[in-house]
C-alpha cells in the first residue's frame, strides 16, 4: 500500500513518504507520537502499545502509517463497528473498547476512525488529507455506510468562557469560526453533527469533542458484505 506523497497542497515537492499498513513494530512510535500530538489530554485516553498491538489483531487493514524513511510521522486508526448517529453521546471506549479496537465488529456498517495524527515537524504536508483519503478508500471497498469519529477541537479552549461547545462546533460547522482540526475535517467532506461531551480527558476543552460523520456515497446496504 506504499504511496508517494510528493505535492504540497501549493503544488511544491517535498519528500516522499511511504502510506503502509500498521504493525507491531510500529507500536512504540505510534505511541511516542499520539503523546506529543495531544499534549493537554490525559495519556490514559490516547493511544497506548496495546492499543496498536489490538489494532494489529483485531483490523490491520484499519490502521495506515506513515514514514519519512525509517521515521513515523503520522498514522491513523480504525474499527469497523455498528453506530447510531441519532444518539451520539458518548466515551470514546463505548465505541472501540478501554483498549481501542476490542469492539471491532466485521458486520458492522461504520469505520469509526479513533486516531489521525501527524507529527507537528510534518503538518501542512497534506498527510492529513492523504489519511482519509486512504480511511475513505477502504470504506468504498468495504462497502460500509461511512466514517464517523469523536474529533478534537483544540480551537475551542480559546472561547469555553464565552460559548458552549454546542455553539462552538455550530460557529464552526458555518464558517464563522476557524478550528484547526474541526475545520480541516469540514474541508475534507466530513459534516459535523454536534458536541459530544466527555469524550475524553481534556481539560483545555472541558473533555468536549466534536462528532463528525462521512457518508458513502457508494454505499449499497442491500449488498453489505457480512461474516460469519
């Protein structure tokens, strides 16, 4: 699954990468980097070694690293599970499990994306944008209703004191507010369905997430590939 990623959004060349499949050996990394990407949010809701080891397990087929080289530099994850969007509040470990991928469920209609993380040194490169493509492709192939995920909105600390996080992602979703991350998934076809509370220790924003849904365009329910 190794591909090229040699375009800036501005058209310059840049340094290839490589897109391949998550691996145990990539467990240490992937670590390292979920904590220096989430500084403010409490390590025991981020991405542990057992985690990635589940991941591994469970739905490697869900989980897509990136390398400069030998070096990690962003990575995302994933499970396939059943979820109702008209009750979307909820913990991250509803979702996926308190290890992040014990409730992978291969009948299920959703991915639901539980990390995208790009190294800080290697933001505005357009792996972000590459990641959920990538998210986006197995779905298609998949044949699964969407993605959905509780997302950071790291943009909110600055305005808890004057808004909710409600109105927050609402400003957001219209425009009249910028999100770094929130936005960035607006940008890439997401629509944001609301505020999910306590999603996960963050105390810059009050433990708030946003919660975002992709919807398959190509998705035939009729032709939904279930296992035994």
């Amino acid at each position: 699954m190794a591909q090229p990623d040699t375009k800036d959004p501005d058209g310059t060349t840049q340094t290839e990468l490589a897109y391949v499949q998550i691996a145990p050996e990539h467990a240490e990394a992937l670590e390292e980097l979920e904590r220096i990407s989430f500084p403010t949010a409490d390590p025991k809701d981020l991405t542990s070694v057992a985690t990635i080891l589940m991941q591994c397990d469970k739905f490697p087929e869900g989980g897509f690293v990136v390398l400069d080289g030998e070096r990690i530099v962003g990575f995302a994850m994933g499970i396939i599970v059943d979820f109702d969007l008209d009750d979307f509040q909820h913990h991250i470990d509803d979702a996926v499990g308190p290890t992040g991928a014990e409730l992978h469920d291969p009948n299920g209609e959703w991915y639901y994306g539980t990390d995208i993380v790009v190294h800080p040194d290697y933001r505005g490169r357009g792996i972000g944008r590459r990641l959920y493509e990538l998210r986006k492709d197995l779905v298609r192939r998949h044949n699964r209703a969407g993605i959905v995920a509780g997302g950071v909105i790291p943009g909110f600390a600055a305005h808890k004191h004057e808004i909710s996080a409600e109105e927050y992602v609402r400003k957001v979703a219209d425009g009249e507010l910028f999100d770094p991350t929130l936005s960035f998934q607006i940008a890439n076809g997401f629509e944001a369905r609301g505020a999910i509370a306590g999603y996960m220790r963050d105390a810059a924003v009050d433990d708030y997430a946003s919660f975002i849904v992709w919807h398959n365009p190509d998705y035939d329910p009729d032709a939904l590939a279930r296992h035994d």
